[in-house]
C-alpha cells in the first residue's frame, strides 16, 4: 500500500500538461478488437487502468506493441475468440467495453462482471438492455455476463436507454457497428468521449453520426480497416488540476484541453472566485483572492460532471459563505471523502442527495484514506491546501487515472512524495 505526504500551503504556479482522456481511452482500447487490422492510437495515458486493460487485450491475442510511452499500437487481423481473464476483468470499471466489443466481433462474449471503483451501486441493466434489442441471448450470473446470437441472430435496432449512461451507449456502439442494419440509440449520453470513441471507429470505417447529441445513429459495416488515432485531453483531470489552483491559489496554464469541453467548470470555479483566460488549447487559471461558496448540482455533460464533485467541494470547504453541492448522477457519492475531509476540518452535512458545506478559514493536515479516484484526487488538493501535513493512504485508486501526479504537482510548486508502505 503506498500512500502521498503533502505538506500544504505553497501555491501552485507554472505549466500542466493534461493527458488523454482515460475514459476514452478505456473505451478505444477494446474498441480495437473491432478492427481487422493494425491500429496506432496516440495521447493514450499512462496510468494503471489503461496498463490493465492492454494487459487484458493481450491475454485475448492482441498484438501489441508501444513504440512510446502514449502510443499503443494493436493488431487484431487474425484475431481469434478468446475469453478475457475474469481475474483481471474484475479490476477494472470499464473492461464492460469488452462485453460490446467481442459480440461485435465474434457475434458472442463471455466476460466476467466488471471491478472498479464502488462508490454507488453501478448496475449494467441498460448495457443488457441494448445487447437484447441487438438480438443477443444474454446469460447473466453472479459473476460472468455470457452472450450469443439469439433465434433471429444479431441485427440493428432501436436502443431507447432507460438513463442517459456513458457506458451502455458506447457498449451499444461497439456491439452495433459491425451488425447488419441500422442501430439507433435515443437518450445516449453526450459526454465528450462518446464523440471520441465515434471519430476512432469512423476513422476505421465505421458509419456513426449524432455523436454527442441524444441520438446516435450506427449503419453496420463489413469491417473496420486499420487507421490513426490521437485521444482527445481528460476533462477531469483538466479540471482537477483547475479546482487545485482554486483551492491552494496560484497562477497556473493548463495545457492540452479542449477549453470547449471544460466550459461546465470553469463557469463555476469563476463563480467562487477563480480568474480564467481560455486560449485554443489551453486555459490559464489564476485564484489570488477569497473563495465565494456556490450553489452546484451534477448532471450528465454539458452539465457539471459527478467526476468533478468531490474536488469541487474541497474548494466549498474553505470558500466563504454556505455552498450546496447536489449530486444526481450516484447518490451515494459524498461517503468517498466527506468524512475525510471533516476530519481535516471541513464542515459539511449530507441530506439525500445534497451536500451543504459551510466555509471554514482553513483545512488542518490528517492522515486520510482515497476510497475511489476521484475522491483520493480531492484529498490530495485538499492537504495542497491545508495547513500542515496530509498523508493520503490507498492511493492505488488515484493512479488508476492520473498520470504522473506527483512530478505534475511538484513542477507547479507542491511538495508532496509518494510513500511505500
Ligand atoms: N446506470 C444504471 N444502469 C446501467 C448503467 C447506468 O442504472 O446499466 C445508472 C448509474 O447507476 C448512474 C447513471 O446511470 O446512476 C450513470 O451511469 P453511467 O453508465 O453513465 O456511468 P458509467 O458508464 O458506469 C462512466 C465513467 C465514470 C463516470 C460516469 C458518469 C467510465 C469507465 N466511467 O461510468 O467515471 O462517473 O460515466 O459520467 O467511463 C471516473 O472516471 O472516476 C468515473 C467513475
């Protein structure tokens, strides 16, 4: 078990380079499977789910091969059937990618039930319910989700999603692409990497359009060629790193976003007092004065992403005046950290669905547990901003999805290290 030891207080100055977008990334990797042919993705993050994940691809007969550090290139020409290891299956959120993916491919699956971060019940019924329409026959157990064309074999359909879910519309899409007819999903997500994962399979050949709106319509194809692919930035740790300089101050510029895909934050970091410039592909975001509370609900995008709740109230904890934060994406979300961060001094009361955090002068150094990444993210801003010294334990979780953490603090200013227990 390793853990970080920050000492707080120092502001954050100078340059942050922001990596691929690990959900994307998640979802191009076993969207690879797809592809009879060499494939070369680029700005691919180095973080350990990817690590996982391409350690998965590779136990299924993916030829993979690493020229540089953020550029994975995988062939999938002579593919064969071959089942994921459930083992590592179930230490990963999005290997449900590889449900999709090998029923498109193979026109059959058979995968473990996914791992990942638990902070709130994480049901895959809309995933099920799309690979039905699709005309799989699903086999569902405790552990393993097992699929096979049904009666009238696999075809295009209509996927109406109960809930507007990230996963099931990007699972439809894999399992959609390859099948005869036309699939259309009504109520999809339109978070940023549901429009990357469409622009990867169309730039192999697919035939996707509506990416990003509630309706996405995928007309099967033969096959996917081989192609060129560079990940969009990660928003959330864009934004992470945005909600540090609000919590610790600073001057910081954040390189390598798409200050478009940001817009939902940085409205409200402006809101509690953050100063922001956006430039093409960079957002400079400079935080001198007091903080101001705010009023924040979580939504699916263009709203304020539930990925960005837990660092946003770390900056409520020392922002003057009552700020409420309401999450409607997973409800039970604010037990990742809450208690942490009154543990640290914050003052927060939780009722259903809605945080109300009244500002205090400042957070106190504690030794403090990362239940899930982005709560162990939030931590890790808060000791930034404390007075003292923090140790964040379990921090295993916030590797699954921030490259280079520490040497990125460090460069702007921090001190903070990484301990092996
Ligand atoms: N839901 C269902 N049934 C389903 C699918 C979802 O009830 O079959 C519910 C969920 O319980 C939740 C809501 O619908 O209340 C939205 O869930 P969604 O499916 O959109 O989330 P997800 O695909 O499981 C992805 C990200 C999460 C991010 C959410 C929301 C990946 C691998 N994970 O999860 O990312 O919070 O979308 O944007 O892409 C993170 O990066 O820290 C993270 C947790």
């Amino acid at each position: 078990m390793a853990s970080y030891e920050i000492n707080g207080g120092n502001l954050l100055n100078g340059t942050v380079t922001i990596s691929g977008a690990k959900n994307a990334a998640v979802a191009i990797l076993p969207a690879a499977l797809l592809v009879s042919g060499k494939c070369r993705i680029e700005n691919v993050p180095d973080i350990s789910d990817v690590r996982i994940l391409l350690e998965i691809l590779e136990g299924m007969g993916v030829k993979i091969y690493k020229p540089e550090r953020h550029v994975v290139e995988l062939d999938c020409t002579d593919l064969q059937y071959t089942e994921p290891d459930p083992t590592q299956v179930t230490q990963l959120r999005a290997s449900y990618y590889l449900m999709g993916a090998q029923l498109g491919r193979f026109g059959k699956a058979h995968v473990a039930l996914p791992g990942g971060c638990n902070f709130a019940a994480r049901p895959i019924d809309q995933h099920i319910k799309g690979f039905l329409a699709l005309g799989a026959e699903v086999d569902e157990t405790d552990n393993y989700i097992a699929m096979e064309p049904g009666e009238n074999g696999l075809h295009g359909n209509r996927v109406s999603l109960d809930m507007a879910s990230v996963g099931a519309t990007m699972n439809v899409m894999l399992a959609a692409t390859l099948l005869p007819g036309q699939t259309i999903i009504e109520n999809a997500a339109k978070e940023p990497h549901i429009v990357d994962l469409a622009n990867f399979l169309n730039t192999m050949g697919a035939r996707i359009t509506g990416a990003g709106t509630d309706t996405i319509k995928i007309k099967g194809v033969n096959s996917l060629k081989g192609g060129c692919y560079a990940i969009i930035p990660d928003q959330i740790e864009a934004g992470t790193y945005m909600a540090a300089v609000t919590a610790v101050g600073g001057n910081v510029l954040v390189q390598n976003v798409i200050p478009k895909h940001m817009e939902c934050i940085t409205s409200k970091l402006e809101e509690m007092g953050a100063k922001i410039i956006n430039y093409d592909d960079s957002i400079r975001i400079i935080r001198n004065g007091r903080l101001r509370k705010a009023t924040v609900k979580t939504r699916p995008y263009p709203g304020f992403p539930t990925d960005m709740q837990a660092q946003v109230c770390v900056c409520m904890t020392i922002a003057g005046g009552v700020s409420r934060l309401t999450e409607s994406v997973y409800e039970t979300r604010f037990f990742g950290y809450c208690t942490e961060l009154e543990s640290m001094g914050a003052n927060i009361q939780i009722n259903g669905k809605t945080a109300t955090v009244s500002g205090v002068e400042r957070l106190y150094g504690a030794t403090v547990c990362a239940h899930d990444l982005r709560a162990g993210a939030a931590l890790v801003i808060a000791g930034l901003a404390a007075e003292g010294t923090t140790r964040v334990e379990d921090i295993h979780f916030v590797e699954r999805g921030y490259e280079d953490l520490i040497d990125k603090f460090t460069a702007l200013g921090a001190e903070i290290s990484r301990i092996e227990d």
